[in-house]
C-alpha cells in the first residue's frame, strides 16, 4: 500500500469558512503579527493575545470540515496517510484524518507559559502552576514538531500539498524532504511558491473543496493496489 504524505495550510480550511492568512482578505490583513502571535505581544499584551486565539477557537469550533478534508481522510481507504498540517484547527480530526501532525500548534490545547512540553487541553488547569498559555508557535519560537515532520516527509511515496502560500519556514522546506522523484501535487486556487520543489510537480488550480476530490480519483486511478 503506497504512503501518502499530506501538508496542508489554511487554505484547505478557508471552503469551511475559516480565514487564511495572506489572502486579500486573510487574518493578517486585519491583525498585525507583532500583536497577536509572538511572545512579546504575550509578554506585554496577553488579554489581546487570548482574545485573538479566543475568536479564532469559536470560529473553529462553529465550523465543519469540507469535501477538501473529507478527500483526504477517505484516501485512508485506499493508502497509508499521514497528515502534516500548518494549521491550528481540529477539521482534518474531525474529517476522519487518523494521522495529524500539527506543526503550528493547536486551538484546541492550551500550555504552560514556562514548559513548552507541558500541554493540557483547554479547560485544564495549568500543571505546574504557570500560567496557561495558547498551544500555537509564534512567531520566533521553535518548533518543535519540525524534525518529526520532516521524518515523515522523507517516507512518502507520494506527497499532496494543500492550501498553504510555502511561505513560513521550517514548514515550507518540507516538500524539499521528500526522496528524489517522488511526485508531489499541489492544490490551491493562487500562487503558491513551489520554487523550492524540485521533485515531479503537477499543479492543480483548484479550491481544495473541488480539487482535493478530484485529485483523490487521480491517485486511486494511478497509485492504488
Ligand atoms: N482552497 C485551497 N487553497 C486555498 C483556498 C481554497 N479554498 N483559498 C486560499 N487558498 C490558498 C492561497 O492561494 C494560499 O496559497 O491557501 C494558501 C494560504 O496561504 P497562507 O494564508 O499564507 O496560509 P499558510 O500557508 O497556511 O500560512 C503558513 O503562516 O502565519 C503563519 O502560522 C501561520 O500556519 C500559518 C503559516
């Protein structure tokens, strides 16, 4: 059974309403980063910080997966998937995605202000006494699933890249960790920059709602068995 390897952005979540990021319309049209996503703005500005992260959480939460998530949690069906995802958002779980590594962190955790490895879910109280804090990497801070994603990258007999600009680093250099000649498709209706991608690419310009399915008959014809 072939193993593919899925990287999404916030694009794959904007068909279930959810904003991008550097979209005309994106959240950082709207909110400068130095204020809501580096631990400066934390430091100094923690209720609009947890505001922010507050919204963004409610938004997750009154949202649905689309037919972009419900693509890729069926390819389980046919392949070994796993999910490397930019985003913060629970809808590739809550999709079906059995295997989802979240880069960036997640909304639906909160974690200690002192100890990035003490995590709680969201109505836990801080375990070591600190202040709880959002589970989501700021901007300047490590992060710490990179190594383990680029791990994963590196099996893929196939790599599908949704939804995301390739433009944060370390996340974007992971299509450059899959093996030589291995093909990765890409769906997203814009430009992303797979200047980097030096592999077999094939780019479908496509909303993930309607491309993701589409591309998921593709693999099943070409790929599946
Ligand atoms: N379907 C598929 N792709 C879409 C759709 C859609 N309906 N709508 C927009 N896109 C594409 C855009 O063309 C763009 O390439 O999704 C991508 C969104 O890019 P960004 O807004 O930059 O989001 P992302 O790549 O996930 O950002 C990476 O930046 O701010 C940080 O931590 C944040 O994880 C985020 C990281």
């Amino acid at each position: 059974m072939k193993k593919i390897v899925v990287f999404t952005g916030a694009g794959v979540s904007a068909d279930s309403g959810l904003a991008t990021f550097r979209d005309s319309d994106g959240l950082w049209a709207s909110y400068r980063i130095e204020d809501v996503c580096t631990p400066e703005a934390l430091a100094h500005n923690r209720a609009t910080v947890i505001g922010f992260y507050n919204m963004r959480r409610r938004e997750m939460l009154a949202a649905q997966p689309n037919a972009g998530h419900e693509a890729i949690a069926g390819l389980e069906r046919d392949f070994e998937v796993e999910v490397l995802t930019q985003n913060v958002d629970d809808l590739h779980e809550r999709a079906g995605s059995s295997k989802v590594t979240h880069l960036h962190g997640e909304l639906t955790c909160l974690r200690s202000s002192r100890n990035p490895d003490l995590v709680a879910p969201l109505d836990a109280p801080a375990p070591d006494g600190a202040l709880l804090r959002p589970h989501i990497v700021f901007f300047g801070e490590a992060v710490p699933m990179f190594e383990r994603a680029a791990q994963i990258a590196r099996t893929a007999d196939i790599m599908v890249v949704v939804g995301t600009s390739l433009a944060v680093y370390p996340a974007a250099s992971l299509v450059r960790y899959v093996r030589p000649g291995i093909p990765i498709y890409v769906v997203d209706p814009g430009n992303p920059d797979t200047a980097g991608i030096r592999n077999p690419l094939t780019l479908i310009r496509k909303r993930a709602a309607e491309g993701m399915p589409e591309l998921a008959a593709l693999l099943r014809e070409r790929y599946k068995g």
